[in-house]
C-alpha cells in the first residue's frame, strides 16, 4: 500500500491510497480516531480523492444532524 494523498476535513481525515492491486481506494478516520473503510476502487487517485471527499461531507452531515 502506498498513500497518495492525507487530506484534513472539518476533524476527519481521508487517507487515499493505492493498493497492491494498483487501485486506489480511500478511508476516512473520523474525530473520535474510528477508521472507516470502503469497498470502492477506483483508477485513480484523483477519483479517489472525489469519492472520499464526498463521504467525508455525507459523515460530517450524518455526525452534525443525529438520526435517533
């Protein structure tokens, strides 16, 4: 695994690496330390960076507004 890109959003970080596979994939680490990964591949970290930056805003909108 290499990591491409460590971007800080709003207290998470979105870690975008390429695998060993040669696919890039994203996680995201949310304020309280908790790792989260997804299932998606992507060609390119770029696509990857779109991707997880668009997670991050959905986690930061599902975090400010709970659903109880």
């Amino acid at each position: 695994m290499v990591i491409q890109n460590v971007i800080g959003i709003d207290g998470y970080t979105l870690l975008v690496y390429r695998s060993t596979d040669h696919l890039y994939r994203f996680s995201i680490i949310d304020f309280s330390g908790i790792a989260f990964s997804f299932d998606n591949v992507f060609l390119t970290a770029k696509e990857a960076t779109i991707k997880g930056k668009a997670a991050v805003e959905i986690a930061f909108d599902f975090d400010k507004h709970p659903q109880y």
